[in-house]
C-alpha cells in the first residue's frame, strides 16, 4: 500500500510538472505581443497617413502662397513677349522708357489671381492710359491715370485670373514729362506669345510740335498735362488707320529756329531734353514721314520766312539722308497760321517736290487760330488717310503733285495720280 502511495505521489507530481510547463508555454507565446505589435503597426500607418496628409496640405499651402506671391517683373524694350508703342525711344537695361507722346508698351500676362501693380518713375505729373484685353481699363469712371513727379504706380484690382494682355501708353508728350515704366508686379508669370511684337508693315513718323502730340485736345487748356491726350491726335489717328508703327517726333513750344533743343534736335536725339548727347540711330528707317511745323516759329519768335525757308530745306535734306530713298515725306501747314506756306512750298520745290517723294498739303486751319479740338484731328485724319494712300515715291515718274486742297477732301482729284 504504501508503494502505491509513493507511486501515485510520484505521478501526480509527474502531471503537476507538465500542467506547469505547459502554462509556461503559453504565457511566453506571442499571442500577446503580436495583437500589440499588430495594433502598434496599424496605428503607425495610421499616423502616418495622417502626417503624410498633413505634409501634403502643408506643401499645397505652400505652393498656393508661392503661386500667389506677387513678383517683380522688369519690362524692357528687348524683353520677349514685349511690343514697344512708339518706336523712338531710348533703350535701357533698367525698364522701358516712356518719353515722346503716345510711347509705352503692349505684353501678356498669365496671372493666377490678386493685383496687378504698374510702376513707374516720371520727370514730371504725366497722364498714363491703359488697356486690358483691348478694353479700355478705367477708375471711378476715369481713364486717365496720374503719374506724379519722381515715381508713382498704378494699381489694376479687379482683373480675373487668367492670361491678358496688357497695354500701357503715356499720352503726355516729352516736353510736359519723360517717364519710364520700372517694373510690373503681380502673381503669375508673362507670356511671350499672347501679343505679336514683330514689325508691321509700314512704319509712319511724325514730326511736329503740340499740334502733332495732341496738347488742347481735352482739359481746360491751362498749359497743364491734364490738357493733353496724344490718342486724339491727327497723328495718332492715322497710326492706327493704317496699322503702323509709329513715332511722335513731336515737341510742345518748339520750332525749327527756337525751342530749346528745338525740332530739329529733338528729331536727331533720342533724349534731346534728358541729356541731348544720345543721338538717334535711326536702325529703322521711316516709310513715311509727316511734317508739321513752322507754328512757333513765328509765335514764339517771329522767324524771318527767308530763315525759315533755309531751314525747312535742310530740315527735309536731314529728313532723306536718315531714312533714305524709299521715305515718302509729307509736308503740312496751315493748322493754326500760314505765315510760312510760301517758304514750305519753295523750299519743297527746291528739294524736288514729288519728284524727290516730298508732297506738301495744306489743312483747314482751326477754329479761332487756336490748337484743334478733337473733332478738328478726326477730320484732318480722315482727309490725310487718302492723302497718304497716294503718297508718290521718289523719282516715280509721271506723278504730277497731289492738289493742296482746302483740307475737305472735296477739292481732291486723286485722278492726278495715275501714271501718264
């Protein structure tokens, strides 16, 4: 009995070692441990993707405030993408100088959203207009935009995003101001190919005084640049009649024999006023040039005819020598005095008259002896249109010379023109 004990002693501590081991087995299983680590990696991923989004809406964030921080961009005459308004102009490095009436600049923009600022430095209070997608842009129901002496800027608030282009023109002529646009700013980018900046096919060059850059066509002719649009004039007019470039050689006060620089070199320089060292290079030559002047000359000081005279005629010779044989050159008078038609017309038929490419026309004088309205240009552009449409070249045989007209249209037997 008492080995039958000890054996089944024995063999209950037999089972009782295996029943704990086996427990010990199972507790140092990874059962535990891998529902943790399970757990752990789910949540890892999850934090993740959490972490991952939040990067990514942090670097969206960023991109979008990068997208739509404003940027300088400087516009010059070589920029790409960039058409210069008014063809004599002097160039620089530093923004796009705005200097003789009607000058400034078209380009293309591809703004992703804000404001759109125009900066500019100015010698003086000039006039600025603008054109957004050939919309006229305006303020408070004003076209005109104020540039005042020494620097200024033009803010543009209300354009959608989206690529425009963008046109911008000083309409004060050179001796009230000179300018130049430093700089554009605005988020987004240019764009080079919204605005065809190639040559046009004829390019007319106007010379002249206040007439030509259209001083008296609005305001209250006090003598102040809000007297003065140069789009309004004559000469603007028929830039756009015949889709030319152009440039105003036009400078209020002066004359051939007074003035200072005076027409003569204010025609020869590039920066007459700022500097009067940098002479015009006259890379481009004019297809046709049209001349006004010889008004304050005799109002400003009653210049001899015979002076006169001698002068237009070297002024005509100057004319040729820059552009060369194939300029056509158009000689008017008589818009506000015709105290030189005598000497315009000899001097004229003393460089050849139609034979050489020089025709003379005379225009309706103004109302009162004063600087034309705006209907009195519309109807000097409107007569000059076919004018320059029959303009002889030189040394073109059989041309007997355009009548002079009164200025109406009427009077004109363009028959003249055919070849005989």
């Amino acid at each position: 009995m008492r080995i039958k004990r000890i054996i089944a002693l024995l063999i209950a501590l037999m089972i009782g070692v295996g029943c704990f081991a086996a427990c010990s087995e199972k507790e140092d299983t990874p059962d535990a441990d891998s529902q943790e680590t399970v757990d752990t990696s789910d949540n890892t991923d999850n934090n993740d993707s959490k972490d991952s989004g939040k990067t990514e809406n942090n670097d969206k964030d960023d991109e979008d405030k990068e997208t739509l921080t404003p940027q300088m961009f400087k516009i010059t005459s070589t920029t790409p993408g960039v058409k210069v308004l008014g063809v004599r102009n002097l160039t620089s490095d530093n923004g796009l100088h705005m200097d003789w009436s009607c000058s400034g600049a078209e380009f293309g923009i591809d703004l992703k959203g804000g404001t759109v600022r125009l900066n500019f430095k100015a010698s003086a209070n000039c006039f600025i207009r603008i054109w957004v997608d050939g919309n006229e842009y305006k303020q408070n129901g004003s076209e005109y935009f104020t540039i005042s002496n020494m620097s200024g800027s033009i803010v543009l608030n209300d354009i959608p995003a989206g690529k425009h282009t963008i046109r911008v023109m000083k309409v004060t002529g050179y001796t009230l101001a000179r300018a130049k646009l430093t700089g554009v700013m605005f988020a987004g980018s240019m764009v080079t190919d919204l605005v065809d900046t190639a040559d046009k096919d004829t390019y007319i060059e106007f010379v002249g005084d206040s007439i030509t850059c259209g001083w008296g066509t609005i305001g209250e002719h006090t003598g102040a640049y809000t007297d003065q649009d140069g789009t309004y004039a004559y000469s603007y007019l028929l830039a756009k009649e015949f889709d030319a470039d152009y440039s105003m050689t036009a400078l209020s006060g002066q004359g051939l024999l007074c003035g200072n620089p005076g027409v003569t070199n204010g025609y020869l320089y590039a920066d007459p006023i700022g500097n009067g060292e940098t002479k015009y290079d006259f890379a481009r030559k004019a297809d046709i040039v049209v001349i006004n002047i010889g008004t304050n000359d005799y109002l400003n000081e009653n210049v001899s005819e015979a002076d006169f005279r001698a002068a237009y005629l070297n002024f005509l010779r100057t004319v040729r020598e820059k552009n060369g044989d194939g300029c056509k050159i158009l000689c008017l008078y008589n818009t506000m005095n015709d105290t030189y038609a005598n000497a315009i017309l000899s001097a004229v038929e003393e460089f050849g008259g139609t034979l050489a490419g020089v025709t003379t026309y005379k225009l309706n004088r103004a109302e009162g002896n004063h600087h034309p309205n705006i209907a009195e240009h519309q109807a000097y552009a409107s007569v000059l249109k076919d004018v320059i449409k029959n303009l002889p070249a030189k040394f073109e045989s059989g041309i007997t010379p355009i009548p002079e007209g009164d200025g109406s249209g009427d009077s004109m037997d363009f028959g003249q023109l055919n070849k005989g």
